[in-house]
C-alpha cells in the first residue's frame, strides 16, 4: 500500500490525519471507537489554567449542513490534565499534540511552560482563535500583533514544537499566518470555526445561549480549503487543514494545495469510528491512482502562472 508517512514540523508520523481539537475528548476516551494507532497524532481538547465550567445551555445545536456550537472551553484545567490524562497518553505510546488556551499572553505562556517538560505531549497547539469565549471578541486571532505577541511567549517558554490554530473570521488570514511565523510557531493549523447563528422564528430565541457560536461541518470545507491555500501561500512553516472533512477526497484536497496533514472533526460526530479508517482509505486511493506516497500529493495544485507557486511543492 502507498506510504502514508509525514513529517510536521519534526514530528515523524505514521499518517497525516490528525483529531481536531474539541472534537474527540483527549483521545482515550474515544479508543473504542478509533484504535490509537489509526491517527498520526491525536489533539486534545483545549486544556486551560484553571478548570472551566463552560458556557450555560444550550450550547450546540445541529444545522443543515453542520451544527453550531458554544461550549465555551469546558474543562477541568491543566493540573488534572497532567495528574489524570497524560500518564495514560504515555503509557498508550501515541503522538499527543496538547490544544492550549487562555485569556491572557501569560495564560499561554505558563501553560507551555508547565507541559515543556511534559514527555507524553509531543507538541503543543495554541489555541488563538476560539470563537466562543470572551463575548467572541477572537482577541489573539483578529490582531496580528497580539496574535505574534503570543506565540513569541510560547516560544520562548517550551523548547517543543508549537502550531498556531487560526481563524477565519478575519479580513486577511495570510497576515495573522504570517504574524504567528514571525512569533516563532513551527506550523499553523487552519482553521477553526466560523461565527454562526440560528433562530426558532416562532419563539423568536436564538439556538444557543451566548446567541452566536462556532459552526463548523463540511458546509465550511470550501472556506476552510482557501484559508488554508492562503496560509501555505504566505509562510514556510507548514500547514495542517481543519475545516469540513469528512472523507479521504476531502483530506486530498487540502494536501493538494500544500497541507502536510489534515485533522478530522465535526464528522466524527456523526460517525465516532468514522476517524479510524481514514489513513487506509487515503492509502487505497493512492494505491490507485499509481502513487507510491502520500507525500507525493502534497503541494502539487496545478495554478496558473499568474499564482505564487506553492512553497515546498514539486518542480
């Protein structure tokens, strides 16, 4: 079968299909569904200094092509994290990329500092762009100079490699993506949710509590695909897509145009085993299309001249 081995920002993985933060716990609660060895690397949901309680209810609610959500960071902060979660993620022997967030630069940077020297987390990813927290304001997603402000203080407290998860809810994501390089991140996830809303028409309420949230599902695939293009298109750090994806033609799609890896969320809603059996499908369609790796995919859009060729890409 084709190789579907990647390398991301010095992380050698098995595959390049990665859980999207918030959508698949910590990873061990799920591996009944998906055998830990199915995913090149799993993304925790987003741990934070402090236990948080989340935002009152509702706070999801499905829609015609996806759901909205307001979950609003639930969790119960970074020490039970370390106490109760990572020993069993060090005993699994997987690939842990550790989703971080806070409400401050220092937030951030204590939380790399406290899993630095952390041996089961592989990675962290920076949490810059939840849309459901502080009223939505996306503080550290929409400026480029907090945005940089931040990850150069990750950078500075934890020698492991760092990804920048950005929005899209913002007028030019190339100039965050390439803020957040200039931080020091050794790679970007892209993206996170759109800013969403529904209404009941006959109550006259909104679906969710805090009235907008985060909507994600393959109805975003096509935002999530240019945003991603983009960010590949204004750095050298590499890019992992996220938005929309929920087959191996999907996650072709975004290593076409220059992604080293994809993560797989909202989908895994629908079905929770769904995840498992993507990297042998993906490997499959390669089969079959006469490629022997999955690396020969990437970067390999064919554009028009007038299009800045793809960094990275085959000549």
């Amino acid at each position: 079968m084709a190789s579907m081995a990647v390398t991301v920002a010095g992380l050698e993985l098995a595959n390049p299909v990665m859980s999207a933060s918030g959508t698949y716990g910590h990873g061990l609660e799920m591996r009944h569904f998906a055998p830990l060895s199915s995913l090149g690397a799993w993304v925790s949901k987003t741990v934070t200094k402090k236990p948080r309680p989340g935002n009152p209810l509702p706070r999801i609610c499905e829609t015609e092509a996806g759901f909205l959500n307001s979950i609003g960071l639930e969790n119960r902060g970074i020490d039970a994290y370390v106490r109760d979660v990572l020993p069993d993620m060090a005993r699994a022997e997987v690939t842990v990329i550790t989703n971080i967030g806070g409400e401050s630069v220092e937030d951030f940077a204590e939380l790399a500092e406290r899993l630095d020297s952390e041996a089961a987390v592989a990675a962290l990813e920076v949490n810059l762009s939840c849309p459901n927290v502080q009223g939505g304001k996306l503080p550290f997603s929409t400026s480029p100079a907090m945005a940089e402000s931040v990850m150069r203080r990750v950078r500075a407290a934890t020698k492991k490699p760092i990804f920048a998860k950005l929005s899209p809810n913002v007028s030019d994501i190339g100039e965050i993506a390439r803020a957040v390089e200039a931080g020091g991140a050794d790679g970007i996830t892209a993206i996170n949710t759109l800013l969403g809303m529904r209404v009941d028409w006959r109550t006259r309420r909104p679906a969710l509590n805090t009235i907008q949230g985060g909507y994600s599902g393959i109805a975003i695939k096509p935002v999530a695909l240019r945003s991603a293009w983009t960010c590949v298109r204004a750095v050298k750090i590499p890019v992992i897509g996220c938005g929309g994806i929920g087959s191996p033609e999907d996650a072709f799609e975004f290593l076409v145009v220059g992604c080293r890896a994809v993560q797989f969320g909202t989908a895994s809603f629908t079905d929770p085993s769904r995840i498992a059996h993507l990297a042998d499908e993906m490997s499959t369609l390669l089969d079959r299309a006469g490629l022997a790796a999955v690396t020969d995919l990437i970067g390999t859009l064919h554009a028009s001249a007038a299009v800045a060729k793809v960094p990275g890409a085959p000549s």
